[in-house]
C-alpha cells in the first residue's frame, strides 16, 4: 500500500523537555491507524501537529505528497473529534452537523441532503431536532463523528474519543466506530492510552513512549510479538523471566538461558547473546498452565513446583500468582479449561509449565509491574 500520510522525523520541545523526538511514520490510506501509549508520550502532540493545531520545531507533516506543515487547520482536509465533543449546546443535532458546511458557504439544498445522509450513517434520525443537553454521551460522539465527516475529510483525527464513556458503552462505541469507517472509507488516526480500544479498532498502531516510536505493527504482532520490555508490558500483561546467558549456538539459533525459578532454558531466537549476558524473557500468562501434579516431562516444555500467593476469580477466568523459588509468575485460564474454578487455593502447591516456543528474548530493561520481591 501507497504512503497516504506521513510524518517525516518530527521534533517538537516544550521548554527542554522533548515531547516529540525524531518520530516518523507512514499511515495507509482508508486505514485506521493508532497512536498508542501512557499520558505523556506524545501521541496528542502528534495529533494536534496533523491537525494543525500545533507545530514542529522539525520534520515535516505529508499528506497525499502534499507538505502540509505550516498550513493552518482551516486549510486542511482533515478533521478533528476532540475528548470532550465540543458540540454547541444551543444548536440542535441536525444544526450541528451541519455548522460547517454553512461555515463554507454550501448551498442549502446540499447541505440538507448530506445532514441527512450524517443522521442515517449515525443512526440518528429520530433526535435530529434534540440539543445535546438531551441525547446521552454515546449519542453526543456520534454527532461529534458526523459534524467532523460531513466535509468529506481526507483524515479523520480522533483524540481519545471514548475516555468520557463508561466501559459498557465504550464497547459498543467502538463497534459503531468500525461500522462508520466501513461505510465511509475515510483514514482515522486514532489517538489512545487504552490497548483494548487500539486493538480492538485499527489496522495497525503505533506504541509510543517517551516521545518515540516503540514498534509500529498490526495488533496480533504487537502482542504476539513485542520488539521491547516497554511494549511487552504496555501491551496486555507479561511475566519476564530474567537471567543470564550461558551457551549461544548461532548456526542452531538457539540460546541458553539460567532462570531463577525454572533452571537453564533452551530457546530458539534470532538475535544472539553473548555467554554472560542478560536476558529478559516474555512470557503472557495464558500461555502457562497450572496443575496439581507434576506435568509430563518433555523437551520443549519446561516446568516447576511453587506457592500459589494469589486467586483472582473473574467470572469467565480467574488469574494466579504462583511463587517458583524467588521468581513470581502469574497464568491466566479460562475455567472450560481448568474445571472447577476453586480447585487452585491460595497457599497451596500448584506446577507451573509453559513451552519454550512461548518465550520471547525482549530489548530493553524491566521493571516487571506483575512480579514483586519475596515477602
């Protein structure tokens, strides 16, 4: 796919502190694309530089192989649906929908007919005379949706436009929001700290930190395939394992690696480690599995005895910690799989295994937010 809209190394400080730092990216068109990570990363930033709200103190903003750094918002083909919806209180839904429009001067004919085409595509018929004091806040975003799309914007930019919404109507925004962009084929940039959201919408997202770009990939690569400690962490929840290297066999592509609490572990990984060095292993907690006897023993499967510390019953799956030695390491399990969801007991002795094929060697230091030191 052709580069619809790209940043090009773009810097921007406030003061000394750099909230962006040489970011660039390629955004497909017709695709919706995630700007993803903590308070503070930049991800806003970057929205506001696309709308051009904001601009950077270097790089440069492309759309369609156009340099649209230094315009101003009202000359670009894109725009904005803001947290907070800004819809005008005194105007009705229609009226609102239709400001910009009436803004750029269109005929009344026309802009009657596209109000009704946003209502139909919003669901929103029925409430066309309502103000936004009396529909809900699902209903508030999807006026907010419509008034941004009624002038056929080139990008969509959406900021955090779920945040206000409580969980259950965050879902099923989100299913609204998919069904809007099958319809109209506009490319969204989506602007989120929440992974479920990201992973749940777009095509491909962009995890940032520290005002760089951390991995950029489809939602089952980053997941299954986390290119740092911060996006292994950030993405889902993830036991490392730490140790140290003591074998490398590059023509096999394997490495050997001492653990704490589960011995030396052979993995097969492309990117070799000296003998000595660290090694920080990514393991998700519903690839190990729990069992009250010891599993059978198999090459590629490695496994030890400890403490079950904590039960976490959640309706549809419970999550455990189990103590190994001095390494703490949670599972994950669906009851279906496991029976009786009280079988596992806070204190006692449960195996833990998992397969070697499961472990990921990850760049970068830890600080592991699911494992803590010995009581």
């Amino acid at each position: 796919m052709s580069t619809f809209l790209e940043f090009a190394g773009i810097t921007r400080r406030f003061g000394k502190t750099p909230a962006l730092n040489e970011v660039s990216l390629q955004v497909h068109k017709g695709e919706v694309f995630g700007l993803l990570g903590p308070s503070g990363c930049g991800k806003t930033t970057l929205l506001r530089i696309a709308g051009g709200f904001d601009h950077p103190d270097t790089g440069s903003v492309i759309l369609k192989g156009q340099d649209i750094t230094r315009l101003p918002p009202n000359k670009r083909p894109v725009n904005t649906v803001f947290q907070n919806y800004a819809l005008f209180p005194h105007l009705s839904v229609a009226e609102n929908i239709a400001f910009g429009l009436r803004m750029s001067g269109r005929p009344k004919t026309e802009i009657s007919r596209k109000v009704e085409q946003m209502l139909t595509l919003i669901q929103m018929e029925a409430h066309a005379r309502k103000r936004p004091t009396e529909i809900s806040g699902g209903q508030r975003q999807r006026v907010a949706i419509a008034r941004a799309l009624v002038n056929q914007p080139e990008v969509l930019l959406l900021d955090e436009p779920l945040a206000a919404l409580d969980l259950k109507l965050r879902q099923m925004m989100l299913m609204e929001l998919n069904r809007i962009h099958d319809e109209v084929g506009t490319t969204f940039l989506f602007v989120t700290h929440d992974q479920g959201e990201a992973m749940g919408l777009c095509d491909r997202i962009a995890v940032m930190n520290n005002g760089r770009i951390e991995q950029i990939g489809t939602p089952l690569d980053i997941y299954s395939n986390p290119a740092t400690s911060f996006v292994a962490s950030f993405i889902g929840d993830t036991n490392f394992l730490v140790g140290h290297v003591t074998e490398s066999d590059p023509p096999k592509g394997s490495i050997c690696v001492k653990t704490n609490g589960f011995g030396i572990i052979t993995i097969t990984s492309p990117e070799m480690r000296t003998p000595g060095s660290r090694a920080h292993l990514g393991l998700r907690p519903e690839r190990v599995r729990l069992s009250m006897e010891e599993p059978e023993r198999m090459n590629d499967r490695v496994s030890s005895e400890g403490t079950l510390e904590e039960v976490i019953f959640l309706g549809s799956h419970s999550r455990y910690a189990v103590r190994v030695k001095d390494q703490r390491i949670w599972a994950v399990q669906m009851h279906d799989q496991t029976g009786d969801p009280l079988l596992f007991k806070r204190g006692s002795k449960a195996w833990a295994s998992f397969f070697t094929m499961d472990l990921q060697i990850v760049k970068g230091e830890v600080e592991p937010p699911l494992q803590t030191s010995n009581p």
